[in-house]
C-alpha cells in the first residue's frame, strides 16, 4: 500500500499491445520519480498479475487484439468487491470513454500522449486509489487494531511513561502510530493525541519500505538468535512539531503475537548534547582556535577536493601562501597577546578580500593561504594579492599602539605548477621566500615567465609611490588655439614622470598602475595644486593670465573631496578661479551623476569652466548632458585623426560640433598633427584646438616663451581676398598631369594636382575646391570610389571622370548615386574640354553662388550639357 506521503513508491502496471507506447510510458514516469513501474503487452495476464501484487494503478489500452480493455476490466472487477477498479484507460476514440466509466474505469487519457495531462492524471488517480483505500480500511484496521491491544498497550502505558527516553509503538503494515510514551511527546512536541495514526515517515523515523524491510530482519534475527531486538543502535534525526530536527540514537524490538498483526516498538535518545561535543571536537580538529580559519588539515583537503572539482573544468586554482614580514620583531616588542591580536584583525581582514567560492586558511605561526578558482588570466591572483597588500596598508590597533604590517607572497598555479595540494602550496611557499628575498612588501609567481610581467609591473608601483615622495613628478603644458583668432587660448596640464634611470616618461604607461593602486586621488590633488602655483608664476612673470585645463578622475569624485580640495588650492595661490578649468571624462560624469553635478554646479559658481574630454567615446546620455553644467566638449583623436579622409569621422566631428553649437557649448578639437585636418576642423566651424601641428607639450617655461611671444595658426587659405575658382586635377600619370595643367593654366583657375587619393583628401582639406578630375584608374582605389567618398565630405563640388578607361558599368552606377558629374574619355579634345570645364564651373556658382537652385526663376536650366558626353 502506498504511503500517502510518498506516492513514488506506488505500484503501477502498463498494459498495452504496442511497445513503443509502453516505452515512451514507462520512461515518463520513471524520469518523474516512480519506482515501482512494471509493463505487459499481454492483457490476458493482468488480473492474475494484479490478484497477487495489488496494483496502485493500471493504465489500461482498450484497443487490443486476444483481449480488449473492456474484458480486462470485467475480469478485475471480482479481485475489487466493492467495484473500484484502479484502472486509468488510453483511447483515441471519443466515443469508448463512456463506455470505459461505465465498465468501472475511473479516468482516462487520450493519444497521441500529452506529458503534462498524462502525468497529472496518474496523480489525480493515485491519490484517488490512496483515499478509498484508506476510506474503507483505516477505520475498520485501527478499531479492531485498539480493541485487540487496549488490554496489552495499557500494560505498557505506565512503564513507557516513566522512562525519559521516547517510545514509539509502530504498527508495520501502515507504518502508522499506534502508540506513543509522554518521552516521544516532550521530544518533538506534540500532544499525544496529535501523533497517534501518523506515519513514521512524517517524523522521521523511516520510509514504511525501510520499515517492512526493518522488521523483516528484525523477525528473522528472532528466529535465529532469540529476543527480536535490533543488535545495533541507529543515529537519525526525528522532525519536531516546530520543523527543527532532533539528532537521536534508536533501536528496534518487534512485538510478536500469534494471530495478531505485527508491531515494532522504537526507542528513541536524544543525543544532541554528544553532537554538540562532537562538534566542538571537529571543529577543533580542523579550525585554528585563534584565527578561526580553517586550518592546515582543512586547507589541504579543500585543495584536493578544488582540484578534483577542476579536472574536467576550464578552470584554474591559484594558491597564494602569504607570509607576515617583521611580525617576529612584532611579537618580540609588544607581546605575544599584541601579536595574537594582530593574527586575529589580520585574518579579519583577509577574509573581507577574498570571494565566497574562496578559501582562506592559517598554515601556521605568521603563515596564511588563500585558495582562488579564476579563469585562465593570472590577473585575478594578482588583483588579490593587491587586495591583500593593500589591507595592510592601514595600522593595526594593538593594546594603544599603532602597529604597520606588510606581506610576502607566494604564488602557484593549477595546473600550471603542478596538480597535486601538497607540490601547489610547497611551490607557493617557495615564491613567497622569493619575495621576502626581493626586498618584502611584494609577491612572485612560481613559474619564472609568469614573473617577468609581475615584477615590471611591481618595480612601477613601488617606483610611483617613490616618485610622489621625491617630487619625480612635473607637469608639461599643451597650447590650446582659437581657431577664430588663431591665437592661444589657453593650455591643457599633462602629467609626466621623471623617472631616476629612465628619463621621462609618458602618462600610457604609469597612469593605469595610479589607477590600480589608488595612487590616482592622491596625484590627482597635486596636480591641481601644482596647476594653480604654476598660474601664480606666469601671472607674476609677465606672461599674464593662462587658463590651466587639468584632468580629473573618476575616484576623485569617489574617494576625495573634490570641491575642496579646488577651493583650498586657488586661495593659497591666490588665482582667479576663472584661470583653472576641469576636464573629466564621460565615465567620471556618469559614475555618480548626482553627486557630480552637485559639484561641479559649486566649482561653476566660482568661475570656473568644465569641459567633457575624449567626448564620444564614453557613454554619456544626452538627456544627462543638459543637466551637466559644461562648458567644452573636447572632440577625441580617434574622430580627428581621418577627418580628411574617412566620412564617417568627418560626419561624427561635424555632428559633435552641431550639437554642441546648439547646447551653446565650445568645442575643442585635440590630437590635430596637420594643416589638413586644421581647415577642415576650421571649415567645420570648431571653436579650438590641440595638437602636435601647433605645438607639443611643454615645460612651463617654454610654454610662457610662447604665450608671450605671441605665436598663432597661420590664416585660412583664401581668407584675406576672393576665393578663387579652385580646379583639382587627380591622376598617377605625372604627364597627363603636366597637359591638363598646361591646358587649364590660361582661364585662370587655380589649379591642384594629385598624384593620388591621399594627397587629394590633403587638397581638399586645405582649399575650396569647386570642380575636381580624376582619373578612374588610381592607386590605392578607384576613381569613382574616390568620388563618392568625395561626395560624401564635399557635398557641393562638381565630379568629374576623365578617363581612358571605359568601364560604364561602375561609372553608370556612380552617376545614378549621383557621385559623379560627368564622365568624359580620353584622349579629350583641349577646346570642347575647356569648355566643359566652364560649364561646370558654371553649374557649381549656379548652385551655391547666388542661393537658388537650377531652375528657379532667373536660371538657365537649359544650359548645362548632357550627363555623359566624349570630349573629342
């Protein structure tokens, strides 16, 4: 009989003359948790099958040759006397379900199977099956099961209440109480009243086929040995009445009587007060006393069971081993209580470092480990022996004395290294002697390549915090150029290291180690203290009033106080607020937006500027961008770098600048090496701008030499007379180039020529250019690719093919995109070419020189020449 608890374990037969529905059953419902599932494709054996094992359910097909579902259920119904048939019928035929409820089937499930349906039915049905069952025998089985043992059970009664022990009486058909003593009540309380018909599953006294099975050998032990108790005590855990688990020791008698059903009594020990010892005694065994961490024991077997773990997985295992420099000398001075609190606050603070998938464990004395799983980048070990380092950076409290600690550490990796715990942490160990031997303070890879990058690394960071100290660190100044003066505006503060050894060094190579170790804020608040002093001179030495851009990181906002740290700055030097601008980038604006704006709304009101650098390579959002109280969007290089050459880069500049136009911002182009991409920064309306082509950084010295000797950009092409009618001549043969020179020399135009595309794009940057020939064949692309880029940076210009190269094909397609003009062939005619130079002159000044498009009144429509002529 199955428990009402546990319906996996109900019996369940599968009848049907086709095996593949029988698999397909069969796999469904033992990958849901029944166990005890048996199959037949014969029908005619079901009744003799379900006569001598009792099935919970049979799931019965009606459509099969010998024997049909309907006479199988009227061969059933004599095992089933009040006519409750546990039968559950497969049908794809609607109208044989009514006939299969009249024959006693009690529900049904429909082909082709639905899993869901199907396994909702066989529940519905079991638990169905279990409540008739316990309806019509439960009532009948306990009453006659208490009359029979009122007289015997109230024998029991006093001596069972008397001991302190708990006392289960257990009747081993049902697996249900019969009887308990007030023991079994005070331990998982419950009134008596409440435990009596439960199962012994629900308390946790054992599944009823644990239970059978119990007192199946309990009977046969009898039979052999004598008395029917268990010759052994069990440890389980019973579920008190409040869901807590009660540990226990128990053992078995079984009660015989002849004629009468069988009944098991349990006697129960709470043996809580023992685990708790045992406990203790593990946790002693396997947790350092002073620290708590796991000690050398534990630490070695989580190795093992890491690694096992890591076998068949893309991981690695790193093992720091970390050794407390000049703890010795520590101990020695202060105590041996001081440097027990120190163990303890240091292994405090080394278990904030690590993950919760890590492990960190005391190997004994002033020797610590930590074990990390990572991916395969060695970094990760690296950044926690940072996060190490770095928690001893603060001073340990011990007994009213400031005490300030470093480590040496070791690192081995899995399975880099080697792939046993004990080889992983001796290797460790032994890059951790490497490092006290380097000087302290520091950590090491076992394996010597590993070391290479580490100790480069390591040497910076300890020659940066070196270099704050001895003043190694200067600033250079770039000029920054209006574009509309053309004279200097202002400067940008740039960082440089003057490295004892390595001469000056760039920010790309130092910057990202400030960064790592926090060094950043610190910097940073020099810098800006420095800028201010250095205004202070120029305006004492005659170079007079420079504004000074200084950058300002994104942990500035985090960690420092930014607004202060400004104010503090320009009152001891004394400078006009309005000569110190900040430049940030749009990940220190985002990173606390709030907070920033909050900031930079009090730096503002002061007088100072505020400027977004590397604009459009962060993730700024416009919406954010008009509640930031900026001034400047500083254009980034990657966009400056093609402007002459690339569209797209072109597109993005002038697109910055539009916006930002509309914003009432300035904008700021940084990173301009040549005259091109000035006119073409110049002719995209940009305000300012920085870069190699006006000036390198400088000292500050060299810097003033410059403001004062009033150095600035070089005017327009064309900006102090008329611009002249502009033609570029484009084409790898140096002698066509010489004929069309020659021949378009005596109207007057100004004439450009090309060898290629690149020069092309330089030409075109640095002059207006109306009309431009080129030749289809071209190094480096061809002519109508050339022209469409063109097209796409010099919207206004008049195209032209002039080519041998007859190719229609790709020339059509260009002028239908509407990149090209005209198409003429070589060799030309010099007349009818000259003149239909002319006219594209002409057609240009008709477009773009009185403001009306061809065809509107007072235009000449009809005058231009046909799309595609030969100049003969």
């Amino acid at each position: 009989m199955i428990s009402h608890t546990d319906l996996s374990h109900a019996r369940i037969l599968v009848v049907d003359d086709q095996p593949v529905n029988l698999e397909l059953l069969e796999y469904l419902l033992t990958s849901t948790g029944y166990k005890a599932v048996s199959s037949t494709t014969d029908p005619r054996v079901v009744a003799g099958w379900h006569a001598a094992h009792r099935y919970d359910l049979i799931i019965l097909d009606l459509q099969m040759p010998g024997m049909s579902g309907f006479d199988v259920m009227e061969a059933l119904k004599p095992l089933e006397p009040d006519g409750w048939l546990p039968v559950l019928v497969v049908t794809a035929q609607p109208d044989h379900k009514m006939r299969a409820f009249e024959s006693g089937a009690r529900d049904f499930i429909s082909k082709p199977f639905d899993p869901i349906e199907t396994l909702m039915r066989i529940r519905n049905m079991l638990e169905m099956r279990l409540l008739h069952a316990r309806e019509r025998s439960y009532n009948a089985r306990l009453e006659n099961t208490v009359r029979e043992r009122t007289a015997e059970l109230q024998r029991f009664r006093s001596a069972m209440d008397a001991t302190a022990d708990a006392i289960f009486l257990l009747d081993t058909d049902s697996a249900e109480l019969v009887d308990v003593n007030e023991g079994a009540c005070r331990m998982l309380g419950y009134p008596r009243f409440d435990m009596l018909g439960q199962t012994a599953s629900r308390l946790g006294l054992g599944t009823p086929e644990a239970l059978r099975k119990q007192a199946a050998r309990l009977a046969d032990f009898a039979a052999a040995v004598g008395p029917a108790r268990a010759p052994e005590l069990s440890e389980l855990e019973l579920m008190r009445s409040d869901l807590m688990a009660v540990p226990v020791e128990l053992y078995w008698q079984l009660l015989q009587r002849a004629g009468q059903p069988t009944v098991m009594l349990g006697v129960a020990r709470d043996i809580s007060e023992r685990r708790q010892s045992e406990e203790l005694l593990q946790r002693m065994a396997h947790y350092d006393s002073l620290t708590g961490l796991p000690n050398r024991t534990l630490f070695f077997r989580t190795l093992g069971d890491t690694i096992a773990l890591a076998q068949d997985k893309p991981w690695r295992i790193a093992v720091l081993f970390i050794g407390l420099d000049r703890f010795k000398s520590i101990n020695d001075s202060l105590g041996t209580a001081c440097g027990d609190d120190l163990l303890r606050q240091f292994s405090n603070r080394l278990v904030q470092c690590v993950r919760i998938r890590d492990t960190a464990g005391r190997l004994g004395g002033d020797e610590f480990a930590l074990i990390l799983t990572m991916n395969r980048d060695q970094q990760e070990a690296v950044n926690a022996a940072a996060d190490v380092r770095e928690a001893l950076r603060q001073p340990f409290e011990l007994d009213g004395q400031q005490a300030v600690l470093s480590a040496s550490i070791g690192i081995a990796l899995y399975p880099d290294d080697a792939s046993d715990p004990e080889t992983l942490v001796k290797y460790a160990d032994t890059a951790m002697s490497r490092a006290k031997q380097a000087g302290r303070d520091g950590y090491r890879f076992f394996t010597a390549g590993m070391n290479v990058q580490v100790l480069a690394r390591l040497d910076m960071e300890l020659a940066l915090r070196r270099a704050f100290d001895n003043r190694e660190l200067l600033l250079h100044y770039q000029p920054k150029v209006n574009l509309n003066t053309g004279v200097i505006c202002g400067v940008e503060s740039l960082l440089r290291w003057q490295r004892p050894g390595f001469g000056l060094v760039y920010p790309a190579e130092f910057v990202p180690v400030l960064e790592d170790t926090g060094l950043v804020v610190r910097v940073g608040g020099w810098i800006i203290d420095t800028a201010c002093q250095q205004i202070a001179a120029w305006l004492a030495d005659g170079t007079g009033p420079v504004r000074v851009a200084v950058n300002v990181a994104s942990r500035q906002f985090v960690e420092g106080d930014l607004e202060q740290l400004v104010r503090s700055a320009l009152a001891r030097h004394q400078v006009p607020p309005e000569l110190l601008e900040l430049e940030l980038t749009e990940t220190a604006l985002m990173s606390n937006a709030e907070r920033t704006i909050t900031v930079l709304k009090n730096l503002k009101a002061l007088g100072m500027k505020v400027a977004i650098d590397d604009f459009g390579t962060g993730y700024s959002s416009l919406a954010y961008l008009q509640r930031f109280p900026i001034d400047k969007l500083k254009i980034d290089i990657a966009f400056v770098r093609e402007i002459t050459t690339n569209p797209n880069d072109a597109a993005i500049a002038l697109a910055i600048i539009s916006m930002a136009h509309s914003l009432k911002l300035q904008v700021i182009a940084e990173g301009v090496e040549t005259r091109a991409q000035l006119e073409a920064l110049r002719r995209s309306r940009c305000d300012e701008i920085q870069g190699y082509f006006f000036s390198r950084p400088v000292a500050p010295d060299e810097l003033g030499r410059l403001v004062r000797a009033g150095r600035s950009l070089p005017p327009a092409p064309g900006a102090a007379s008329q611009p002249p009618q502009t033609l570029l001549i484009v084409d790898d043969d140096v002698n066509v180039l010489a004929s069309l020179h020659r021949l378009f020399r005596r109207d007057g135009y100004q004439i450009l020529t090309a060898a290629n595309p690149i020069e092309a794009f330089e030409l075109l940057a640095l002059h207006a250019v109306q009309v431009v020939v080129c030749d289809q064949r071209l190094p480096l692309m061809s002519g109508t690719e050339f022209l469409s880029k063109v097209k796409e940076m010099y919207p206004e210009t008049i195209r032209i093919i002039l080519s041998g190269y007859t190719g229609l094909e790709a020339v059509l397609d260009s002028i239908n995109r509407g990149a090209i003009y005209r198409f003429y062939t070589k060799p030309w005619d010099d007349t009818q070419l000259r003149d239909n130079i002319r006219l594209a002159f002409h057609h240009y000044w008709l477009m773009h020189g009185s403001g009306r498009l061809v065809g509107e009144p007072g235009e000449d429509a009809t005058a231009l020449p046909p799309l595609i002529q030969e100049a003969k």
